[in-house]
C-alpha cells in the first residue's frame, strides 16, 4: 500500500466520522428532549445522568476522531 492510498483512506475516514459526529451533536443540540425520551424507553436514567453520559461520549468520540483520524492524515499529507 502506497501512501497515496493511505491518504485517501484517512481523508475519507476523516470525511465520514466528523459528519457523524457532527450529525450527532446537531440532533443533541436541536432536539434533546426527544432523544432523551427515546433513550430513557429503554434505558431508563435520571436526566443529570443521561446529560453526563452524553457529554463524556461526545468527548470521548472527539479525542478518537482527532487523534486516529486527523493526525493520520495530516501527517500523511506532511510527508506525502
């Protein structure tokens, strides 16, 4: 596998995982209450704990995107 390849790879991994999240943070921050609802049908939590539950995934999902998908990238573009 070139580095071309590799480039494209991460370009499109990078391309497709931030539109999910921001998709994610989109449908978070238009319409909480029905997601919450959704959510609480089958897992039910306590508000507090459900707003902490989602801010530590968006967090965390963040830290995966930029460290496993940006900087791959970005250094294949330096040394491409």
């Amino acid at each position: 596998m070139n580095i071309e390849a590799l480039t494209r790879f991460f370009m499109w991994c990078t391309i497709i995982n931030g539109s999910l999240f921001i998709v994610w943070v989109a449908l978070y921050a238009l319409a909480p209450n029905l997601i919450y609802r959704m959510q609480t049908a089958i897992f039910p939590l306590p508000r507090e704990t459900y707003n902490a539950v989602i801010y530590s995934a968006l967090a965390f999902f963040k830290l995966v995107f930029i460290f496993f998908n940006i900087v791959p990238y970005v250094a294949l573009l330096i040394i491409g």
